[in-house]
C-alpha cells in the first residue's frame, strides 16, 4: 500500500513464548503439574497490550483503534470475540473500535497492516495485539485444529499432522535437487543457536547441533504417519507450538504529538503489503509466489532494494520455508537460498542477519502471535534493544515477511531505524 501519511511503530511488548521444553511450562512431568497451571489466552492478552503500553508510554485513552490477529481461539482456548477481549485488557479501552483479524498463521501481520490502512485514513494512535495459545489439546488434536489453516477437505486426509506433511512434500522437492540435509540442519542450528540468547524464546535451554539437526534419530525423530512422506521430516525441521503474545503502539505524525514523542523515538513504516494466493490450488513445491509478490510491491512502495535490508525476520514454520523465503525476498536467485545458509550471510554475524532471536524455529511460533512479533523485533533491532542477540552492525533498514498457511497469505513489511 502507498503511504500517504508518515506511520511510527512506537514499540511494544511481547511475552516469553513457552510450550513443551521450555522450563516454565507446567505439564505432566513439570513437578508444579497439578499446583499452577499456564497463562490462559485472556492473560496473555492482557499482560502483552498492557506491557505495550507502559513501554511506550502511551496512556489507554490515547488509543483511537485497536487490532487483534489470533487463528483458532475458539478451539484451542474455546474462545471468540477477541476484540472485546482485549478490550477487557484496561479499563480506558472500553468503547474504543476494536477488530479480530484472521489470516491463518499471517493474522497478526493482516491485524498490523489494517492499523496501518487506518492510520492512512486519519487514526492518530492504533493499538496492535497478536496472541495465541495451542498448548491446550493434545498434538494430534492440535494438528486437526491447525489444518484448517490448509484446504481442509482436500488436505486433511494426507496426515494426522497435516502442515508438517504438507512442508515435507517441499522438503522432498528441495533434497532432490541442490538441497542436503545439512542445509535444512543449518537453519535448525541457526534459530535454536540464536533462541538461545534470547530470554523470551521457547527454545532458549535446548542446545541444537549440526550433526543433530542434519539426522533422523532416537533424539531427532521423523514421524509422520504417512509412510512416503515419513523420511522426509524431523523433529528439528518444524516451528515450536507455543503460547504467547506480542503488542505493538502504531502512531502518525500526530499521534507522536499526542504522546509527547517524536521521530526519534520510533522506527518509520515505509512499506506494508499484503498479497492472498487462491486456497483451493497448490503452487509449486519450492516457489513462495504469494510472498514473492508481497515483498515485490513492499520494494517498490519503499522505494528500496533487497540489498538495502539490514536485518530480516522471515517465516520459518518449517526448515525448508527460511531458504524459499530468501528467495522470495530477493536475497538469493531461486533455487540457491540455501548457499546463504552455507556461506554463513544470514547468521547474527552476517551480512544480513536473518531471525535473530530465533525465528518460528526457536523463539517459537504461536500463530496469530507471529506476525505483530516479527514485526516489533525488526524494531528492537534497528533500536538497538535485542540485548545479548543484537547485531552488531550499522543498520538503516530492516523487512519482516509473516506468511499464513502454505505460501496463501502474505504480509512484508519494511521499516527505518
């Protein structure tokens, strides 16, 4: 979309993402199972739009509008109406315009650009709140609710766990052409490496080794049910099922007045695009035509090049997604993301730093959560806030691309320090 007014993301907040393997999720085999349980969906709510506020210092009833993107809280936390539930965050919400938006595993992107289309028609101040929590049923029901993300009718039948059978068709077509294993086990590294630095990440105890990563093992096991698809995915080549919010305060020129704020204490949206593919067909295999042409109409409204991008957040539901999204981002020519991976380019210490606190891989990825986190951390890393995971390099830029179900919905966005 053209900017006709300037847009500020201000900052925000974003929980610790937890789920299995992570020390503070209470489970059967946590020794407080049975004495407290996990935040519930209406928590996280609450503490991630109330951190968001006290962080950027932005009064409740400074707020015009307000967003939520959230994909399955009626199945997994029996809960709908999210806008009035966040409404329920603080008192001097009550009244105000708010709106859940769901685009699968791009709602929190699809939440983020509507406050920035209304930020275009003359809000001054918008609130913008990704949360989910999918750690309440077990994982094959999880994987049914997930896969409504997907074609149900004509996807379902193909795995208990859908998605991950889905990616394992992609993780087939790129280990029978250039791709190795190692390749894919380099982006398990990475993100479980960086994840490890990052104290609100899922994954930030658990140590991942290239041999580990590269193999189907006793500790790294393949298991899909479909035995063709089987050997094709492991364990380490999924994103975590986590829980977890993150929120965000989106200001025009008038809104920094309003808050006593100014340029300098912000990053500038420069671009915000979105693009749907059609459900009911399958593109091909290794192709993210959907993000590929989100992110092109994201350069051109910017006004910048791929080149340009200093540091990127990029979808990584599963190993193979990071590299095809390198591609689609215009990082690498089709058919050779991996050689960044090779090269090392998109480790923290790169050229261009690619999820620096651990992608969906290792920060986590609770689903509607994902986008509106994407999103604050390419802030935090132009703002110099990611602490024992920030660059440490000179950026001026930084792009972020949420994508929902297989490459159907697509948000990028570019920003400036």
């Amino acid at each position: 979309m053209s900017l006709s007014r300037r847009v500020f993301i201000l900052g925000g907040h974003t929980t610790p993402f937890i789920g299995k393997r992570h020390p503070d999720f209470i489970w059967k085999r946590h020794p407080d199972f049975g004495k407290r349980e996990n935040p519930s969906l209406e928590e996280y709510i609450t503490t991630a739009t109330c951190g968001a506020l006290e962080a950027t210092g932005t009064p409740a009833a400074e707020v015009d509008k307000a967003w939520i993107g959230n994909f399955v809280g009626e199945l997994f936390a029996s809960q709908g109406h999210l806008g009035a539930a966040l409404v329920g965050a603080h008192p001097d919400l009550l009244y105000k315009p708010v709106m859940r938006v769901e685009g699968a595993c791009a709602s929190g992107g699809l939440a983020f650009a509507s406050a920035v289309e209304s930020i275009l028609a003359g809000t001054d101040v918008a609130l913008v709140v990704g949360a989910e929590v999918q750690t309440t049923a077990p994982a094959r029901t999880g994987g049914d609710y997930l896969a409504r993300a997907a074609h149900y009718s004509r996807h379902r039948s193909i795995d208990d766990f859908t998605f991950p059978a889905l990616f394992a068709i992609k993780n087939k077509a790129f280990l029978d052409g250039e791709g190795t294993e190692e390749d894919l086990g380099r982006v398990a590294v990475k993100a479980y490496a960086n994840a490890n630095r990052n104290p609100l990440a899922h994954m930030r105890t658990v140590k991942m080794s290239l041999e580990t990563a590269s193999n189907a093992s006793d500790r790294n096991p393949t298991f899909l049910g479909n035995e063709e698809l089987n050997p094709y995915l492991k364990m380490s080549d999924c994103s975590q099922v986590s829980d977890g919010a993150s929120a965000m305060v989106v200001v025009s020129e008038e809104g920094l007045r309003k808050l006593g704020k100014t340029p300098d204490d912000a990053t500038e949206l420069l671009a915000a695009t979105y693009a749907t593919g059609n459900l009911y067909q399958d593109g091909p295999p290794l192709r993210l035509e959907t993000t590929e042409t989100a992110a092109r109409r994201a350069y051109a409204a910017a006004g910048v090049s791929p080149g340009d991008m200093g540091v990127a957040e990029v979808h990584d539901c599963f190993t193979v997604t990071e590299p095809l999204m390198y591609e689609a981002l215009g990082f690498a020519e089709i058919g050779r993301g991996h050689h960044l991976l090779r090269e090392g380019r998109t480790e923290i210490d790169g050229d261009l730093p690619v999820n620096t606190g651990g992608g969906l891989i290792g920060f986590g990825h609770p689903v509607g959560t994902t986008g509106v986190k994407q999103i604050l951390e390419v802030h935090r890393q132009l703002r110099g806030q990611c602490g024992d995971y920030q660059v440490n390099k000179p950026m001026k830029l930084g792009i972020a691309a949420n994508m929902g179900g297989d490459d159907k919905t697509a948000v990028v966005t570019i920003q400036r320090g």
